[in-house]
C-alpha cells in the first residue's frame, strides 16, 4: 500500500482544517469555494485510499482466507 496516498490525505485534511477555519470566521465567497476546493480533494484522495486498499486485500488477504 501507498503511504504516500496517507500522507496526501493527512496533509490535505490539515489544509481543509484552514480553509474552513477561514470560512467560518469570513463567510465570504472566496473562503466557501477554498473550503469547498479542500473537500474535493479529500474525496479524491479517499477514493484513491480505498481502491489501493481494495486491491491489497484482494491480492494478499483474501487468498489466505479462502484457503483456510
């Protein structure tokens, strides 16, 4: 597994924490849309967690499991 998804998303999340830190303290336009900007990436960077996740379950674990 990538650890380098974890810490895109780690780092990501730290992002979105300022940019929603900004939002709830300027509810202005330019704030919603970089808090906004923030969630998507997570979202895609969840997905990309989640298939290499998938796929390292299936390719290693779920072998083993059948077997026993």
């Amino acid at each position: 597994m990538s650890d380098d998804t974890q810490d895109k998303l780690v780092q990501a999340y730290l992002e979105y924490f300022k940019a929603n830190e900004w939002w709830e303290q300027n509810r202005s336009y330019r704030a919603y849309y970089a808090a906004q900007k923030q969630l998507r990436l997570i979202k895609k960077l969840v997905q990309k967690r989640k298939q290499e996740n998938h796929d390292y379950f299936y390719k290693h674990c779920f072998k083993k499991t059948r077997e026993e």
